[in-house]
C-alpha cells in the first residue's frame, strides 16, 4: 500500500489507466465542471493545488493479458496497468481538458515545448503501426469506452454503434464546457493552463494492498463532487456478490457479465432522451417497490433493505441468496427499464399501441403518482391493449377525481397501491382485476361533497379555480375535447410550454381580468367586491392560451381580447378554447355561468361521474348569486 503526491504528468508517466467495470460512468456534470474550470484558473504561480486522492489497483497479468488492443504497449513498452477504484471522475475531466487544450494548438507549433504528437502520446493514447493503445479509458465493453475514443478523442472505430447514455451524455457536456470556455483564448494563455493542469494539479496517489477487498473499499470511498447513486452502488454490489458465489462452469464470469450487460442497457435508456434523463434512483426505487413486498416503514427503506438485508455477502454464506436469484433480478431490472422509459416518454415508445401510449401521456399530465411502478408492472404482463387502456384510464381517473378534484392527501392509496405492483409483478393480480381494484377505490374516496368543501376553501381563502391544483390538466383536457369536437388534428397548446412559468407570462388567462380598467367591463361593475372576486376566478372565466402572454395584455377590454392588436394574438386566432370564447359578442357574468356549466358537463362525461343538478353545479362554481334564488341573495351579502 502506498501514497504519494504527484503532478499529472508524473501520474501517467509510462501507465495505462482502465475504469472497472463495477465504477459508475462519468457523472460530472456543470456545477463540477465550474468548480474544476475555477479551480485551474486561480492557481498561484508557482504553487501546486491539491485535487484529491485518486486510488489505484494494480491489473493482475491473467486479466491484462487479454487486452487485445493494449498487451503489446505493457509488455514490449514496460508500460504499468492500473484500475481506477476511486477518483475518475477528477480523471476523466483533465483528460478531456487535455484533449480540448491539445486541439487548441497548430500541428506545427509547440505546447510547453512538447511537440502535439509527443503530448499526445503523453497523455491520450500511444500508436505503433495499426496498433493504437489508450492511456486511460473504460473496459471494453463498457459504452462509453468506444464514446470516449470516437466522439471525445476524435479517433476513428469501427466498432461504434452510435450508444449513449446518460454517462455519455456527460462526456459530451464537458468537451463542449471546455470548448466553449477556451474558443477565445490565445496560445499563451492555453500554455498557461496546461502548465497549471499537468504540473501544478496534484493528486495524492494511493495504492491498494493486493489482500484489500476492493468492492468493499469502492462503496466506502467518496468522490469529490457527486455522491454515488444508490443504482450505481448496486451494480459494484452485485458483481462483488458474483466473486461469492460458487463457480460452477464458469458461473461467476457469466453473471458479472449479464449484470455489465443489465446496467449498459439501464443507463442507456435512462439517459436516451437528450436534456431529460431519467434519475437513477427513482427507477431503483420503483423496481424494488414492483420486484419486492412493499411495507411502508421508513422513508429511505429501499436502500436498507437492498444492501443491509437482501444483496449482503451473508446471505450468500448462508445460502439464501443464489446466482440464479441475482441472475433473476438482474434480468428484471434490465426488462423493467424499458417499460420505466415507455411510461415517461411515451412519444418514443415503438413497442406500445397508440391507444396505450395516450393514455400514459394523460396520466403523465395529471400525475401518476402511485402508479408509475404499477405502471411499469403492468407494461410487462403481457396484457391486450384494451385491458391495457382500461386500466391506466382507471388510473387516470382516480388522480384526477381524488387527488385534483377532492384534493385529498397526495398520498391517498398509495401503499395499496404500491402493493398492487407487485402483485402484478408476481401474477397475483390479473390487470383486469387491477382494474376492477382502482375503480372501488375512486368510488369509496371519491365525494362530491368533499369537492365542493374543498373548492369553498379556495374561494374563501385564495384565488379560486385560478388556485385549484388541477387547473391545468382540467383545461388542456378541455381543449383536447374542443380539438376533437371541431374535427381538427392540429394541437395549438403544447403541454410543455403550457406548464412553464415564465415571469410576467401567462398560458392561463382571467377573460375578465383581475386589474379591469373601470369603465371596460359595466356588466361586472354592477356587481359587489365579492361578486366580481366569485366571477373572477370561477372555472368559466378561466382560459387555457395557446401563446404565453404578458400578463398586462391579460388587463384589456374583452373586444381588444378577440382581435389580434399591439402584436398580441386575439381569440380568434388563438387555441381553440379562445376560439369558442371569442364567438361571444361581449362578455357578461352570464358568459362566465354559462362556460363553466358547459365545462362541469365536460367534466362529467369525461371522468363519468354525477356533480348533481344545475343548481349544484351552479354552487360548485360560487355563482348561485346569479340564480334567481332568495337563498342565493342571501349568501352573497353574507
């Protein structure tokens, strides 16, 4: 065992560096990236920094020996190889750094007097004939080994077939951090920085002893920046596992394998979508929620119970956890992914029918909540699509009606809920019994009573409708129906863009504003404060824009609102919500009553439920002072 402070051009002196197969793949991302950029810029002239410790182990021959591509640079160069246990993350950065600052200089000058190809051999890969060997890098068969030497060092394969994940994505992002920081630079200052990064960044270099367990010193270490993911620790935990098991027949090589195999085609799904990768540990907790007897005991239960009860040396001494046990959740875990990015990007799920795919698209609108490992379940049974469709309705619905509607608590049902994905999982429960299970809980939680209560509450003590936590779902389900009642297949709102906030921007807007000008607006000026506070922010003067507005634009007359004026898209020209509103000649309180009754009924046949007679539903919208009611008059002085 040893350590050892070192220069990184000491570091790679005559050393060949590979990343084991159980570490994570790069996970830096721009807060890191800031924090490495500014360390290197604010290094004292002639003073060294301090980056951390990086621990090696040293490549037996019987592995390195089967190096195709680098056996020739150990054995006929005295080069030394090494695995990367901890620090390669700090690593990989100054290699990319390296690549970028190298790039950055003319083939025929010069850098810290080292000639381009002499930095290069230094530090990115060495070459003799076709022969080509890489300093550092992953283990062959890892997907970011080919990224890193195609998209990163610009070198020519013809093994790569395109695969990314979320770790390549990563790479990508610190190439083009660094590009992007060094365009302007000026020869000088790029030798200033590679004189900082190879002779003035230090790292404490410490070796392990042969007898050190090195699966269990991976989990104890941290890295600077990221902290380990519970997904990533499992990985290093099951391929430790796998050495534990008895070998038979090669048991062990082929069950570390499948498992590099399983988490190569996890990262890739989670990171496929560019900009919007799926997190690791969401997706961990999921599958053990469905792979495992939910019991809601503690708040971080799925960690505890994977690595202090289940996946522990232990249980493989004791005989109670096998190669074919691991062998099974390695091959579920593999499956589920897929069905785990089918649920949150539908758009781009081939393997599902369209009817399916919607349906996911909804629930993802409204908020799965306790149903995305359910989901994930029920993807993987094996069920007919309209069984399928039938199911995730019924899902769909119970969000809406309970969560939105009623407002119950957020996590009403949920352990159930979670129950019922593994029941799926295990074959205990049919989907159609799934099904038929959803339904009697939306009945027995669902109450009409319970959501007018609940939206007294918004009118008394906030903004109404305006304030209602299912406004949005509500009103693009609204236009999604108006869509279709027109015939049209054009969409004119985009969930996305409907959803973000933006300052001084609107996508939801008050027909009859909230600041009126007086004098604009004479039907509602005949009304009281409380009346035009009722009017305002009752469901029927709420309207879904197919543009973000600014909101003073919100404050104009209604007929200013119909026509496109000031550069500002009117009505008419707007969704097809604003469409329906700008067939109206002017806008009265009555327009407002008479909208929301046609949106209650909407809401009706939509998530089939009863909200009573007109009458009620009139209450529901705190407009009963427009019915011709003594009762009605009464509640609207009080």
């Amino acid at each position: 065992m040893g350590s050892e402070l070192k220069s990184l051009q000491e570091f790679f002196n005559k050393r060949l560096f590979r990343i084991p197969d159980y570490q994570r793949g790069y996970a830096w991302e721009k807060p890191q990236l800031e924090d490495f950029w500014q360390d290197l810029n604010r290094v004292p002239d002639g003073r060294n920094h301090y980056t951390g410790q990086i621990t090696l182990e040293p490549v037996p021959k019987e592995l390195w020996q089967k190096w195709d591509e680098d056996v020739w640079l150990i054995e006929d160069s005295n080069y030394k190889p090494f695995y990367i246990v901890d620090g390669q993350q700090r690593l990989t950065t100054a290699v990319i750094l390296l690549k970028c600052l190298i790039d950055k200089v003319p083939d025929e000058q010069t850098l810290a007097h080292m000639q381009k190809t002499e930095l290069i051999g230094s530090y990115l890969f060495r070459q003799a004939g076709v022969s080509k060997a890489y300093l550092f890098g992953y283990e062959k068969d890892n997907p970011s080994y080919e990224f890193l030497k195609t998209q990163i060092l610009g070198q020519p394969s013809n093994s790569f077939q395109g695969t990314e994940t979320v770790y390549t994505g990563n790479l990508r992002q610190a190439r083009d951090f660094f590009k992007k920081h060094m365009e302007n630079l000026e020869l000088s200052e790029v030798e200033a920085l590679f004189r900082r990064l190879s002779q003035r960044f230090v790292v404490n270099e410490y070796e392990l002893d042969a007898d050190l367990d090195v699966f269990v010193a991976f989990e104890t270490m941290n890295n600077r920046g990221k902290p380990l993911s519970k997904l990533e620790l499992l990985k290093n935990r099951l391929i430790y596992l796998s050495t534990l098991t008895p070998d038979e027949g090669d048991q062990q090589k082929c069950l570390r394998r499948n498992i590099n195999d399983a988490w190569k085609t996890i990262y890739e799904y989670l990171g496929k979508e560019k900009g919007s990768s799926l997190n690791d540990d969401d997706f961990l907790w999921a599958h053990w929620v469905m792979y495992f007897a939910y019991a809601r005991n503690e708040a971080d239960q799925y960690a505890t119970f994977l690595f202090d009860q289940h996946f522990t040396p232990s249980q493989i001494t004791e005989k109670k956890l096998t190669a074919i046990d691991i062998q099974a959740f390695v091959d579920s875990i593999q499956n589920s992914v897929k069905a785990w990015h089918a649920i949150h990007f539908p758009q781009w799920a081939s393997n599902i029918p369209d009817g399916v795919q919607r349906g996911i698209e909804r629930c993802g609108r409204s908020g799965m909540g306790a149903f995305a490992p359910v989901f994930m379940a029920a993807l993987q049974a094996k069920a007919s699509p309209e069984t399928l469709i039938a199911f995730i309705e019924a899902a769909e619905r119970f969000v809406f009606l309970v969560g939105r509607l009623c407002q119950r608590r957020s996590n009403t049902g949920d352990s159930e809920f979670y129950r019922l994905a593994s029941q799926l999982h295990r074959k205990e429960y049919s989907v159609p019994q799934s099904t038929t299970l959803v339904r009697k809980r939306t009945e027995q939680h669902f109450s009409l009573e319970k959501a007018k209560l609940e939206m007294d509450e918004l009118f008394d003590e906030v903004e109404g409708f305006y304030s209602w936590a299912g406004r949005y779902y509500f009103l693009f389900e609204y236009e999604q129906y108006l869509k279709s009642k027109a015939g049209m297949q054009t969409a004119k709102i985009d969930w996305s863009e409907f959803i973000t906030s933006k300052k001084d921007q609107v996508t939801i807007e008050h027909i009859y504003p909230r600041s009126p000008v007086m004098g604009e607006w004479p039907t509602f000026e005949a009304r009281s404060e409380r009346e035009r506070h009722f009017l305002r922010h009752s469901l029927g003067n709420l309207l879904a824009l197919s543009q973000s507005r600014n909101s003073r634009f919100s404050n104009r007359a209604f007929a200013y609102k119909r026509q496109d004026a000031d550069g500002v898209r009117g009505y008419y020209n707007g969704s097809y919500s604003e469409i329906a509103v700008a067939q109206n000649a002017e806008w009265t309180p009555e327009s407002v009553l008479n909208r929301g009754i046609e949106m209650l009924k909407f809401l009706e046949e939509r998530w089939n439920i009863n909200l009573g007679s007109r009458a009620d539903k009139v209450r529901l919208l705190r407009l009963d002072f427009l019915e011709p009611s003594p009762v009605a008059a009464i509640h609207a002085r009080v």
